[in-house]
C-alpha cells in the first residue's frame, strides 16, 4: 500500500518548483492532491503530469495572498473530498536587497504573500483539522528563517514570521492531533523538477524532490512523532 493512500492533499505554490515537486512526490504516494496556484495553465501541466503516473489531482486557481481565495481552496477541497488531511504551505516570492534601497511595496509584496498567505492557509486549515479531529500542516520556510545576511531583511523577515507561526501552531494543535512543521531549505534548484537527476547534481543545488521526500517523511510520522522543524542545508555551505 502507498504511504499516503486514501489521503488529501493541498499543495500551495505547487504549478511550479519545490511545490511541483511536492504535489508529484505525494501523488505518487498514493495521495489525492489539490494543485493550488495563480498560474493555471502550469497548474494543470502539474495534474496532468501527476495523473500520467496514476495519481489523482484536481486544480484550484488560488492566490494566496487573497483571503478569500485561500478559504475558497479549503472549502471546496472538503466540499470534493470530505476531508483535508495535509496542507503544505509552500507558496512564496523570493526578493529584496538592502533595507535602506527596498520600497514599501516591495516589503508589503513579499509579507503578504510570504507571511499572510501562509497564515490564511494555516488558519483555514487548522479549523477544518480542528473539526474533523487531526491532520498534518507542513509549512515551507527557509534558512533564511532561521538567519538572516545582508540583503536578505525582507525575505527573511517574513521567513521568520513563517517560524514563529509554524511553533505557536504546533502548540496549539498539539492536544488536537494536528501536527505542524516547517522545512528550512538553503538553495534549492527548482526550477529543474522537470530536469533529468544528473542535471539537478551539476546544479551543485538541494534536488527540490528531497523536500519532497522531507514533507513525506514528516507526512507519515507514527500519529504521537512530530518533528517541528528540518534544516535542509547544502553540502558545504559555509553559513
């Protein structure tokens, strides 16, 4: 039997890059998985790709940063499938600079779909795993959620947000069987999830399908095991 047979599973950010690799990891697995993203021609690229290997996907248009779409993609996951099992927040924009030379738009950019998406989508799915009694939430951080270097304020401000977030969480769902994670990957080669390996190993980057084993790792812990937080670093990274 797979690993994640007679699940469901919601992916944000999943039409492309680590999110792609997640959703085809988890479909594999035997999980039905939601594909929730802008781009809808990528996201449909994403289930189709997951139903040639025998999965079974579905898409839901969403922009995480609207709160209304982010309780829409909930809603009509259970609506579909009676249930959410496991929410992997993985939507983000990566961006800044030099806090003396970043815009207030730029900060406002990237908080509200870094920090306010993710926390839409904690909320949302937290109260459907409250009412239906436990579930899984993995949410996609950063190292740079755990340090921070200059030229990285913004981004790594709300990577860190996404922490506090993830451990406040974890604590509040403990005595409700939700489990809440985070992964901190360093730098991920996602935009190779359809390369060949040997091309993701010349990248000399973190293969985004090792995240993707990480959430199914984190997924199918026994039901009293949670790991609330998982470095991914590279191989001889000097910070």
């Amino acid at each position: 039997m797979k690993r994640l047979e007679n699940t469901v599973a919601v992916v944000t950010g999943s039409s492309s890059g680590i999110g792609k690799a997640i959703a085809l990891r988890v479909g594999e697995e035997g999980a039905t998985v939601v594909v929730a993203a802008r781009r809808m021609d990528l996201c449909q690229q994403t289930v189709r790709q997951i139903e040639q290997a025998g999965g079974k996907a579905s898409v839901q248009q969403t922009d995480v940063s609207q709160e209304e779409q982010v309780e829409r993609l909930i809603r009509e996951t259970v609506d579909r499938y009676g249930r959410l099992d496991i929410l992997v927040n993985n939507a983000g924009i990566v961006g800044g600079g030099r806090l003396a030379d970043t815009s207030t738009k730029a900060f406002d950019d990237i908080l509200n779909t870094n920090l306010r998406g993710t926390f839409f989508c904690c909320r949302a799915g937290f109260r459907q795993m409250k009412q239906q009694g436990g579930g899984v939430i993995i949410n996609i951080s950063s190292v740079a959620g755990i340090q921070a270097w200059a030229g990285t304020g913004i981004y790594s401000a709300s990577k860190h947000g996404i922490m506090a977030l993830t451990k406040s969480l974890a604590d509040e769902g403990r005595a409700l069987h939700i489990k809440v994670s985070a992964i901190c990957p360093a730098g991920v080669a996602d935009d190779l999830v359809d390369a060949s390996p040997e091309e993701i190993v010349r990248s000399e980057k973190i293969s985004p399908f090792d995240v993707a084993e990480t959430v199914l790792y984190l997924a199918t812990l026994g039901p009293s095991t949670v790991v609330q937080q998982v470095i991914l670093d590279r191989l001889g990274a000097d910070w």
